[in-house]
C-alpha cells in the first residue's frame, strides 16, 4: 500500500506530490482495491494488459500511445461528420448469408476501441462470462457471436453462443429497436432476407469492426443485478484490435446504450473509479452510489455540437503547483471538452497544453531533475533513474460550477520504464479542435 | 475538442449523474 500511496506536500509554496518511483510501473502480481461502493450493480475493473487481467495481447507503451492517437483522430473525424461508405457482409462465401450485410462507413460515428479498462458481465441463460471494454466514447455494446459466421478474432473466454441461451431473441427489421441503430453506429442497419432479423454494423477509426445480428437478452451484472431484454450486437463478423476482450460495452449518451436501456432501473446514473495501476482493481456501478462523499465536486454536464454521445465539460482552467497558468477561457471554450474512459492520455488545447508544459518543466528543473527523450505524442520526459522517489508539481483542473479538482499523482505521470517518465498530457492540432 | 483522458481520471470517482445534468469528482475513489 505504501508503494502506491502518495502525499501532497507544501514545501517552498510550490504544491507538490511525493512518488514512489516504484508505483509508476506495473507489479507482477494483482493486487484488488478493498474499496468497493455499496451497490449491488457493481462490477470490478481491470486493466486490460495488467496482472489483474486474464487477457494476452500486451502492447508496448508506445504501441498504447499510437493506438490513443487513433482514437483521438476517430473522435475529432466523428465530430466533423465526414465518412466514406464502405461494405462488410457477414459471409461472402455462404449462400445464406450473402444478403446479410449492411454499409460500413470507413469513417464511421464509432471511435477506436482502444479503451484500456474492462468488466467482467455474464450473457444469456445460463450465463456466459464475458471481459467487455467499457467506453463511456461510445453507444453500442456488442460481443462475438458463434457460430462466428465469417470471423471471429481470438478472445480469452468461450465465445457467446446464442443457440444455447434460453433468454435470447432476434430483434425484427422492422422495429423501432432497429431503426434506432443508425443513430447509434452512423451506420443504416441491415436486414437478413430469410428472417427479417436485424443487422447492426459499426466500424471503427482504425478499421476495426463487428457485423451481426441484433438481439436482446439477459445481461448478469452480479447475481443480484439482473437485467432482461437488452439489445447487443451479436457478431458473426468481427476483425480488429481488442486486445483478447470479448467486446464492447457501450456507456454513451444513445438511447441503446447500457445507461440508457438501463434508466428505469438505475436512473442515468452510474460511476466508476480507474485504478492507479494496472495491478490494482477498480469497480463500475450502475445506479446510485451510495458511497459517494461530500466531498464529491460537481460540475454541469454538457453537450458537445455533432457529438449527441458524448459527455461535455466545461474546463476553466488549469494549475500547476498550486500556480493557475495564464490561458484565456477562450482557448476552452472554442472546441469544448469531453470525458472519455477510452482515450488515454489528455489532450489540450495547443495554447493550454503549451502553458501547462513550460511550467511544469520549470518546476521540475527546480528540483534538478534531468530530461529524457519524448515518448511517441509525451514530449516532456524526464530521467528518473536513481531515484527512489521523487517530488513533481501537483496539477488541478477547475471545472465550470466552481469544482476544483487535484489529480492524483498517478494521473499526471506516464512511464515506459524509470529513466522516460513522461507528463501525461498532449496538444491538440489545433486550438480549434 | 480536448479530451480528459483515462490516465488523468486514475483514482478519481467519476460520478455520471445524467439526469440531474452533472458529472461529479470524487478524490481517492479507489
């Protein structure tokens, strides 16, 4: 516990945490959080390529990096509305499936689903266990399917196998269900000829994809939080990287999202808490936590223009060490903020992310710590070596409604190893984005 | 748009309050 634990302290009026280098790399071994909300729609996160996952695929850091450029790319495309169609089917080669096949735009409303952090749900009756990625970036949730009619990746767990469910039903073409893929994919849903059986497609930035049937069925969050009829994606035909999970669990703003589908029963609440590292636990509730302490700030929830799914914040601005840094409200408020669990690494405004830099660089070199190479889009890297721990700047966001909130220590640092230990921030293309 | 990514909301309890139109931060969530 002591090597994750950091401490705040006030030396030299400069706000500071206190690092145990140590609890910036991953630990071998899994170790879970002992805290954990009273819910009862609960679910417990993991990092995806952690100890406390059972999942293979292991990117390296700059590989994670590349990929969240991905994402961001997706996310700005998706807000500027462009798209190119493109087709998928589920089979090409089998007769009964040719019909079934919907267009998938190459640049789709979907972002990359890259998102580092998964739960564990149980699908059908009797349950199947399924790791899903949960995106609060996206709307849709959909697994693998058997018989994987034209393509299933490698996925960890027993693929959903919907024959064997007595709670599973096709969704109609003709159902509102149905029409109301579109706006949840961006994608005109297809219809199989033979049994007017809905077909979902979505595609995303970096051409991954899942096509397949659209369903409904009972969806396990824990044994007593049970919930029938959801509609999710069955994929027959499903090629991308997602890193050994069995899908998606899509936590946006849609009406078929989980939040959505879910409001009568959890009122359009839910949270969650992300690790500090990818050996320790984290949980996702559904519904209201009553854990939530006083000291919980709050912030007004806003709408971003062209992106109806995701979550908008208004930032105001940001400190470094207790020090506000000198960026117009403006540089904010042009393109608009969101809140995503799928993108890694922050991305700012070239003017704010420009002002955050050269401060924390100042203070950094204040306490004569050395400079190391750039990491992929982290340009401001340090030489850690030799240290056993280390102070860095404390970095606080101000929020629109007066919510100030101070970073973990373990969100202002990203290291691929102790001598490149990068600030976790990047710039946007251009204050505009 | 930015974008206040996974790394930052570490620890963080991110409390989704749809209806009431507000995202809560809670510090030390886990």
């Amino acid at each position: 516990k002591q090597t994750h634990e950091s401490t705040q302290s006030h030396r030299s009026q400069l706000r500071t945490y206190t690092v145990q280098l140590t609890s910036l790399l991953p630990a071998s071994s899994c170790s879970p959080s002992s805290i954990v909300p009273n819910n009862e729609a609960t679910l417990k996160v993991v990092h995806k390529h952690g100890p406390c996952s059972q999942l293979q695929a292991k990117p390296d850091h700059a590989q994670i990096l590349q990929q969240d450029q991905t994402r961001v790319n997706s996310i700005h495309s998706r807000l500027s509305g462009k798209s190119v169609a493109a087709t998928a089917a589920i089979d090409d080669d089998n007769p009964r499936y040719q019909e079934d096949s919907t267009t998938l735009p190459a640049k789709s409303g979907a972002v990359v689903s890259s998102g580092n952090y998964i739960v564990t749900v149980g699908l059908g009756t009797p349950k199947t266990d399924l790791s899903l990625i949960f995106d609060t970036g996206s709307d849709i949730t959909w697994t693998q399917c058997e018989p994987c009619a034209k393509s299933c990746y490698n996925q960890k767990e027993t693929i959903f196998d919907p024959s064997k469910s007595t709670s599973y039903a096709n969704v109609s073409c003709n159902s509102a269900d149905c029409s109301q893929l579109k706006s949840a994919t961006g994608i005109t849903p297809g219809c199989s000829s033979g049994t007017s059986t809905c077909i979902y497609g979505i595609q995303y930035g970096d051409q991954s994809f899942s096509v397949g049937y659209f369903g409904k069925e009972r969806l396990t969050l824990t044994s007593s939080a049970v919930i029938d009829n959801v509609l999710f994606g069955c994929g027959q035909n499903n090629q991308g990287l997602f890193g050994g999970s069995a899908g998606l669990l899509g936590l946006g703003r849609n009406k078929l999202s989980i939040v959505e589908q879910t409001a009568q029963k959890y009122n359009r609440y839910f949270s969650y808490c992300l690790p500090s590292t990818s050996s320790s636990t984290g949980y996702l509730t559904l519904g209201n936590d009553r854990r939530a302490s006083r000291s919980v700030k709050y912030t007004p929830l806003t709408t971003i223009p062209n992106g109806a799914s995701f979550y908008g914040l208004q930032v105001l601005g940001i400190s470094v060490g207790g020090k506000t840094l000198s960026i117009s409200a403006s540089i904010f408020q042009s393109a608009g903020t969101i809140i995503d669990s799928g993108t890694v690494i922050t991305r700012l405004p070239p003017t704010a992310y420009g002002a955050l830099s050269s401060e924390f660089q100042k203070q950094m070199s204040s306490f004569g710590y050395p400079k190391a190479s750039a990491l992929s889009i982290l340009d401001t890297c340090y030489d850690l070596s030799g240290y056993n721990s280390v102070r860095i700047p404390t970095i606080s966001f101000s929020f629109g409604g007066g919510a100030t909130v101070v970073l973990d220590s373990t969100g202002v640092l990203f290291a691929s190893k102790i001598s490149q230990v990068c600030l976790a921030f990047a710039a946007n293309g251009d204050d505009g984005d | 748009v930015a974008i206040f990514g996974n790394v930052q909301q570490k620890r963080l309890q991110v409390i989704y309050d749809i209806g009431g139109g507000k995202i809560g931060f809670g510090q030390g969530g886990c």
